[in-house]
C-alpha cells in the first residue's frame, strides 16, 4: 500500500471537483466519502443529491477562513492531499476498511491525532475500487496549524503495519533515502513528447553516467553540458561553486522557458556536496612491492581495486574500518559499473546498463560514506573510461566475474544492516550482471577448451583440486567447464604458481557455496592471477629492503632483480 502525499495546495473547492469528477479517462466510478473527521452533518454529494461541491468546500475550509479573518495574514497553503493505494494484487477491500485505513493515515500524519478533538478536517473520498484520496485543510479548530514535520516517513511506516492488518502485499519500509517517484503530470508530459522516460529519469541518467568521466564537479558540469544537458550553475561572489542544476532539451514551460532541477531534487546523493566529495579522490599510493613483469591494463588494475572492496565488505572484526567505508565502496562500486558499461563491447552493453542503473538505489544509505576510502576503486573506473582500447576476453571476464561477487557481498552488506531497498536494488543487478558474464565468459571458455590439458596432466591437476578444496571438488570436476579451469591451471603452472595454492587462495577471495558453476568462478580469477611469473621471494625482500633505506649498520642495499622459480614436471609433461 502506497500513500503519497502532494505538495500543499489552496484550492479546496478544484480538488473536490477532480475527485468527484469523472477523472481524466472517466476512470472516477461513484465517488463517495468513506470517512471523514465528524460524519454528522457533512454534506456528501456522492451520496445526497441535495449537496454540493461547494457546499462541501466551505465546510472543510471554516477553520481556515477563521484564522484569516482573526490574524490577518491568510493561510494560502491549507490543502493537503494524500492518495492511498492497495496493489493490483490485493484483495477488495471494503468501505468501511477503507474508512478505518484512511483514519490510520490521518493519526499517523498529524492531521486528526488520536483523542484530538480540535484536529484538522479531513474526508477520505472513494471513486475506485482500489484506492482512495484523503483531503485534509490544515488549520485546527482552534487556528493552529498541525505537526506535520516528517508526515511521509510516519504514514509510510503505517502503510507498513496496516498491510499486516489487513493481509495485503507487504512493501519494504523506507529510509528517506530513495529518489523521487514521478508525477502524474510528469508521466502525462512525457507520454504526450513521446519520451521513454519523465525529464527527472532521464536526467538522473544522464549525471550517473558522467559521474566517471570527471575527477571534480567542473568537469562533470562541463561534460553534462557537452552531452547536451542543459546546465545551470549557481554560483557566489567569487565564483565558487554553490549548487547546480540541469535540463533535459525540450522540457519548457507554458512561457517556453526551459525547465531545471536542482541535482539533490533529482537523487538524494547527486546533490553539490555529496558530488564533490565522491569525485575529489586521491592519487592511489604506489607500492614497490606490486610490480609485474608486464603493465596492467585497466581493466585488471580495477579487477585488482575490488580485492580492497571484497575485503572491506567480508571482515567481521571491523579491521578493515567502519560501515562508512563499505557504503563507500558500494558507492564507488556503482561507478565502475556504469563506466563498464559504457566500455564493454556492444553485446554487453545493454544489460551492463541495466545493471548500473537499478544498482544505483544500492549506492546510498543512510550511512554516510566515508569517500575517499574507496579512490582505489574509483579511479580505476576513470581509467576504464579515459582507455582508448578495449579488454581482451579474459581480462573482461576477470573483471566481471569480481564484480558479480562485489554484488553479492553489496547485497548482503545491505541485508545485515537492514537496508531492504538497498539489498533489493542490489539483486536485481546482480541478474543483469550474471548475464553479462556468462556472455563475455562463453568465448573465453571455448579457447581454453581447445587447448586443455592431455588427459595425464588433467588427472594430476584434478589430485590438485581435491587437495585443495575438498570440500567444492565434487562440483567442480562435474562442472561443464572443468576442461577450462585444467586449461588455465596448467598455464599458471607455467608461469611458476604452484596449482593447489592458487585454488586455496581463490576460493578464499571468492567463497564457492552459493556460485552456481564453481569452475567458472575459479577461471575468472585465476586467470587474473596467474598471469604474471611468480616473484623470488628473496628478491622481494631485497628490493623492499632498497625502497625503505638501508641494511642494519648502514649499508645500502643492492637492487636485486626478480627470478622465476621453475615449477616441477608432471608424468609425462615437458619442460616449459
């Protein structure tokens, strides 16, 4: 059940005549009150023929007329207006249940308090089977106006509780948090141009999809309006930035004059502020000890950034820092998917898209994000978008393979801490996001089958298997893709890992319980990390030992240059 309240109005007598009017499409079908704040005496012109609308108007509008008359300085925003809706799946409801919700609505707003017989007057009319329109003047019978400071919030949570009662569809409870749901007149107006979308989605789309092409919010403005959004900064004296806000082309009013909304009108998180404070990054600290034998892409450097989101978001003993560093890396992890989306090659694109879209609910909370704990993240999405070149399948595949499992865990972060909207937005990606793995992964699968091990070596390999995770062996030999992952543990081995450690290793950073193909899973990462040489850990310890100073008794430290380690034969294998 959904009850939306609308911005205060004046005209008492207009609403009525909406409401017991044949509606826009003669959808109005014999409107009537159900129930109103005292049934004695009140005109009801769906009910008496006698009565009218206007008759009907004065007697909610006295109280008001009152308070202008004694102080003078007239109520000019005294209308409010709440529809309550039940969902096209529940049940008919009757009058007088709809009467007893609509009394539920009025205490939980403020309007009629319970026990308060100088409340506000109110009438709950009925011209649907589904729904009802509560219409409330805001001036009590002894000329105060009413508490209706955070009405939404104390409404919705009793749409919550009256969906118990009666046995209705359960929704999920809200937390100030979410966007701005669409007007009737802003889907009218967007049915009428023949848009897709109303001008407040199609903006909000518009400026997530910017977000990873700018390092502050000059570039962003600069960027929205190169794309072609109308933009309107405001700012101060000295030229600071103080707030922005954007058009869509063609959205004009009756006088022609384009329309704008402010950037925290159309999401919560896209105000100035919170822009500013997710786009100001700092650069990544380099450390001596990560280098490789050859450079990464961007794209395995973003698959890398999300080890520290993995880690963030599956640490029980809080070590890796609070819930305002995991809500931002969730935040950030939105980023890296709209810029992946924007990257991917075409037959990706449209689901990848869809992705970045409903994860966007996900991406805010009501803990607030510490930003700059996720720039790892973050600037690996900007580097995603400034690459002129493309991934190669693997690399795209590790990617979203990391990336599905950051959903998951985003997912279950959410559920922990209650956040179900958060938890749902992130399911729902999660769908598109599996899609588009199993699409980039498919062709990866198809090279590394052709070149599988002989059936020597995938019988040793598979000893590695089980010692290994013996607990996932089963499921993983009986994967469809088992030839794959021989293939890809056979080309680390070549390269100096040792086959069962990286296994270990990889169902640690990616638990195997809930994959639906463990295989696939460990191919995705294991290919990310195994393709470089194993480092000598001598060498390490030699070239750390340079980059921090000097040996004990003041002696430099010599570079000392990495060496492979040459792994040991198999039966009947060659050397490599």
């Amino acid at each position: 059940m959904i009850a939306a309240i609308k911005p205060a109005g004046s005209n008492t007598r207009g609403l009525l005549a909406y409401l017991y009017g044949p509606g826009r499409q003669d959808e109005h079908l014999d409107p009537h009150v159900v129930a109103g704040f005292a049934m004695l005496g009140m005109p009801d012109p769906g009910r008496d023929e006698s009565a009218t609308l206007t008759e009907l108007a004065r007697y909610l509008d006295e109280p008001v007329r009152l308070r202008n008359s004694e102080f003078g300085q007239p109520v000019s925003d005294h209308v409010w207006h709440c529809p309550v809706r039940a969902a096209p799946e529940d049940r008919y409801l009757s009058d007088a249940e709809w009467g007893e919700i609509a009394q539920r609505v009025v205490e939980a707003a403020g309007i009629a308090p319970p026990g308060d017989d100088l409340a506000c007057r109110w009438i709950a009319v009925r011209h649907a089977d589904d729904h009802i329109h509560i219409l409330a003047t805001t001036v009590r019978e002894d000329g105060r106006r009413p508490k209706l400071h955070n009405s939404g919030m104390r409404v919705g949570d009793e749409c919550r509780e009256i969906e118990k009662h009666y046995g209705l569809r359960q929704l999920k409870k809200g937390d100030s948090t979410g966007g701005r749901r669409p007007t009737q007149p802003e889907m009218h107006k967007a049915e009428r141009l023949g848009w897709e979308q109303t001008s407040q989605q199609w903006l909000e789309d518009r400026v997530r999809a910017a977000i990873p092409h700018a390092a502050d919010v000059e570039e962003l403005l600069a960027y929205l309006e190169a794309d072609g959004v109308a933009v309107k900064p405001r700012r101060g004296p000295s030229g600071d930035l103080l707030g922005y806000a954007v058009g869509r082309p063609g959205d004009v009013n009756k006088k022609g004059e384009q329309i704008f909304k402010a950037g925290g009108k159309i999401a919560p998180d896209l105000s100035l502020p919170k822009l500013r404070a997710r786009l100001e990054t700092s650069t990544p600290e380099e450390y001596p000890t990560a280098r490789r034998t050859r450079p990464a892409t961007p794209w395995q450097t973003a698959t890398e950034a999300l080890d520290g989101l993995h880690a963030q978001l599956t640490d029980p003993t809080g070590a890796e820092g609070g819930d305002d560093r995991a809500q931002a890396h969730i935040a950030a992890l939105g980023e890296l998917i709209e810029a992946v989306a924007q990257q991917a090659p075409a037959n990706l694109r449209a689901e990848l898209g869809a992705a970045a879209k409903t994860f966007a609910r996900a991406q805010r909370s009501q803990i607030r994000a510490e930003d700059r704990a996720a720039d790892s993240v973050r600037i690996a999405a900007r580097d995603i978008i400034d690459t002129a070149t493309g991934p190669d399948g693997s690399a795209l595949a590790a990617l979203l393979a990391a990336i599905v499992w950051s959903a998951i865990l985003s997912k279950r972060w959410h559920e922990a801490k209650q956040h179900a909207h958060q938890a749902d937005a992130a399911r729902q990606a999660l769908h598109h996001l599996q899609i588009a793995t199993d699409q980039a992964m498919n062709p990866v699968l198809v090279e590394l089958e052709h070149r599988q091990p002989k059936e020597q070596a995938r019988l040793a390999l598979a000893s590695d298997v089980r010692a290994a995770v013996p607990d996932h062996a089963a499921r993983i030999l009986a994967d469809p893709s088992w030839p794959a992952l021989a293939a890809v543990l056979a080309d680390a081995e070549a390269h100096g890992h040792q086959p069962a450690q990286l296994l270990k290793d990889a169902a640690i950073q990616r638990e195997l319980n809930t994959a639906r193909q463990p295989a696939r899973v460990l191919i995705a990462r294991m290919q990310h990390a195994g393709r470089n040489p194993v480092p000598n850990r001598r060498a390490e310890a030699a070239r750390r030992r340079t980059t921090t100073g000097t040996f004990p008794g003041g002696a430099t430290a010599p570079a000392v240059q990495p060496t492979v380690s040459s792994p040991t034969p198999r039966p009947n294998q060659p050397l490599r």
